[in-house]
C-alpha cells in the first residue's frame, strides 16, 4: 500500500528553498480524539513566540522551519517528504493501490496531519477541490492534495528534465530483425 519515496530533493524557487514553520509546541499537545473545541484552540496558537521559549512554558526548538521535498513513489507518483531541521524525513504523501494522481498531485498520509496542515497554510498545497478522497492506511480518509503555484510548475518541469534524461540514457529500442511475420495468404 505504501512505497517510500525516491530521489527526494529539496524544491527551490529562484534559487531559494521552499521552507515553512512548524510548531512542535502545538503538534506535541495536539491528539488524535481529541475534542474539536479544544483542537480549534490549540490550532488558532499556532506560531506564538512562547512556544520556542522553555522559561515561559514552552520547549526548546518549540517553532522549527521545515523543507519541503519532491520525489517519486515506486509506481511513479508524485512523493512528497518533509525535512526536519535534524535531518529526520517524513512522507507526507501516500502511494495508494490503483490510484496514482497526474503530475503534481499527490495522497496525503494521515498520520502526519499537524505538518501538512502547516505546509497548507504556508500556501505551498492545498486540497484538490472538489475534494476527493480515498481510504488510507489503517481506514484513515487520504485527501488528494496539489501544489499550488509557481511550486506546482516547478514540479513539472523538473519531470519533463528527469524523463529527458532517462530517455537519453536507454539505448533505443530496435525491432527483432530474425522474426516472419504471417500475412494470412500462406
């Protein structure tokens, strides 16, 4: 059901990579039962300076600046990993049986929902309207998720390059020169 991602690399726009904050402040408090006011709360302190600031109740590297990482699943979908600034990789994105999205598209792993609702915010994807939505893993609903621009021009570019590149480096393919072919008038 689920394929790492391959040749993951950072995605850059004018030379610059593609960066966003997470709160680890918020994504350590934040449980999966639990209840929705007490979530819209927490979700609305997102980003708030004491949270990076152990002397006022928060945690050391409480607000960290994350990249984003565009590969390829083993099926040939669009992969999507997160770089902690450790260096510790996430897949965000999930390579569902039978179900891979065009060029730029991918399906979100619910079970790291805090930072893709960061990098939505961030503006970098957003949910493909009108929403579609597959089962995932463990019966968790996986949303089709998209790039938004430039990010998602970006994506596709850098596809049209690696396919060019493949193709130059397969020898071409040349018919069998030994094989009879039946007309039907033997």
């Amino acid at each position: 059901m689920m394929g790492p991602v391959t040749a993951a690399h950072p995605i850059t726009v004018n030379g610059r990579t593609v960066r966003f904050t997470v709160d680890q402040w918020v994504r350590r408090h934040l449980k999966p039962g639990m209840f929705e006011g007490m979530r819209r709360h927490l979700m609305n302190q997102r980003g708030i300076a004491w949270h990076n600031d152990p002397n006022r109740g928060g945690i050391r590297n409480g607000i960290e600046r994350w990249t984003m990482l565009a590969g390829r699943h083993p099926n040939g979908g669009t992969g999507v990993t997160l770089e902690t600034p450790d260096g510790t990789r996430l897949d965000i994105s999930l390579e569902l049986d039978g179900a891979i999205p065009p060029e730029g598209r991918f399906w979100e792993n619910p079970a790291h929902e805090y930072p893709i609702l960061e990098a939505e915010r961030a503006r970098i994807i957003h949910p493909v309207e009108p929403a579609i939505e597959n089962n995932g893993p463990y019966g968790a609903i996986s949303r089709l998720m998209e790039f938004n621009e430039p990010y998602l021009t970006i994506i596709e570019q850098e596809t049209l390059t690696n396919q060019k590149r493949n193709n130059r480096t397969q020898p071409p393919r040349t018919p069998p020169t030994n094989t009879r072919y039946r007309t039907g008038e033997e």
